[in-house]
C-alpha cells in the first residue's frame, strides 16, 4: 500500500485516531487482519440489514441501528489497517490485496442485504445486485487508471465513503419511517441513490483518467 494510492482522509490527521492506530500498531495484530475484519463488521451488518422490517420492536428499532453501527465498525477497519500499516510500519507486499478486495466484498454483502430487504417494489433484489456491481465498478475503474499509470481516481460523486455516509443516514431514519408513516421508502431511495450515484462515479472516474492520460 503507497501513499499516492490512498484515499485522502481529513480524519487521519485527527489526534483521536493518530493515538488509536499507535495503540494497535503495538499490539500482536496486523493490517491484514484489520482488513478481513471490515468484512466480518460487513457480514454482521448485512444480516441486521436482512431483518429489518416493521413486524416488532427488535426489527423496526434494533436492527437498522445495529447495521449502522457495524457499517462504521467496517469504516474504522477501512481507516486502521492503512494506519497501522503505513505509520505503525507494519506494511507488507501483500498489504494492497487485503486493503482492497475486502470493500469490494464488503461492499457486495451490504447493497445486496439492502435488495433482498426492501419490499415496496418487485426489483429491489436486482437493484441490489447491480449496486453492488457499480459499486465494484467503481474501484475497477480506479485501480484500472493506477495500472496506467494515471494515478488512483478517488472522484465522486458516489465514492465508498459517500456510499456508507447515505447507507448509515438511511438506516438511523428508518425506525422512525416505519413508526410514523408504517413504510421502507427510504431504504429503497437510498438503494437508487447509491446504484445511479455509482453508475455516475465510474463515468466520472473514467472521464478523468482518460483525460489525465490523453493530456487534456
């Protein structure tokens, strides 16, 4: 994992997760481990996310709340095991492999849940596939453009950060959907959002790279 291949985070800088990342970076743990462990606080979210429905208190309060708390989890694994690598020094060669296909596993495992969870249309199970896709897309395109030599493309307007941002927001509103006006519109919003914001990061990113590559 290089410095110019990281996405650029203001929290890094914060003292919070400076003192943190040293904490862990003296532990017997690796970046590597952090890494899966994002897809283990995905995995959790996801069945959370499959429960939620408006039969009871422990699916309309609980559920969605626990799924947004392990999509941060998943975050804060996102955010440690670059830390620990690059500033614990506990980098290695492999280190780019666990940094990346666990998003995109993680990524899968959460809009797909979301497809599957969702009931007001007849699509929500497709739509939840093809976020997950574009999704996927999206880091495709950004590693494609670093393989060229153009550099890693972190460009919106639906990069991984923005795509956790409205998953969580959704889920915390939610409950108070189901309890006030007995229905999951913004589950299912929020899965077009993320699919068409998607679709429109991987042109953007493409756009980008071209444009870096051509001289433009």
């Amino acid at each position: 994992m290089e410095n110019n291949n990281r996405r650029p985070l203001k929290v890094r800088g914060s003292v919070w997760s400076q003192k943190f990342a040293s904490y862990l970076s003296k532990k017997e743990i690796t970046p590597n481990q952090i890494s899966i462990g994002s897809i283990a606080a995905s995995f959790i979210a996801s069945i959370f996310i499959l429960l939620i429905s408006n039969d009871n208190f422990f699916t309309i309060w609980i559920s969605p709340i626990l799924a947004a708390l392990f999509i941060q989890m998943r975050l804060l694994c996102n955010l440690f095991d670059g830390m620990v690598a690059l500033e614990g020094g506990k980098s290695t060669k492999s280190g780019e492999l666990f940094n990346d296909i666990p998003d995109r596993v993680s990524d899968s495992l959460l809009f797909i849940a979301l497809g599957y969870s969702i009931t007001n249309i007849s699509f929500g199970i497709e739509l939840g596939y093809l976020a997950a896709l574009f999704a996927a897309l999206t880091a495709y395109v950004r590693v494609l453009g670093t393989s060229m030599q153009a550099g890693s493309c972190f460009k919106g307007p639906m990069a991984k950060q923005h795509r956790m941002a409205i998953l969580t927001t959704a889920l915390i509103l939610t409950p108070f959907e189901f309890s006030y006006f007995n229905s999951d519109y913004i589950l299912t919003i929020t899965l077009f959002v993320i699919t068409i914001g998607s679709f429109l990061t991987i042109v953007n990113r493409t756009k980008t790279i071209y444009n870096t590559l051509e001289g433009k």
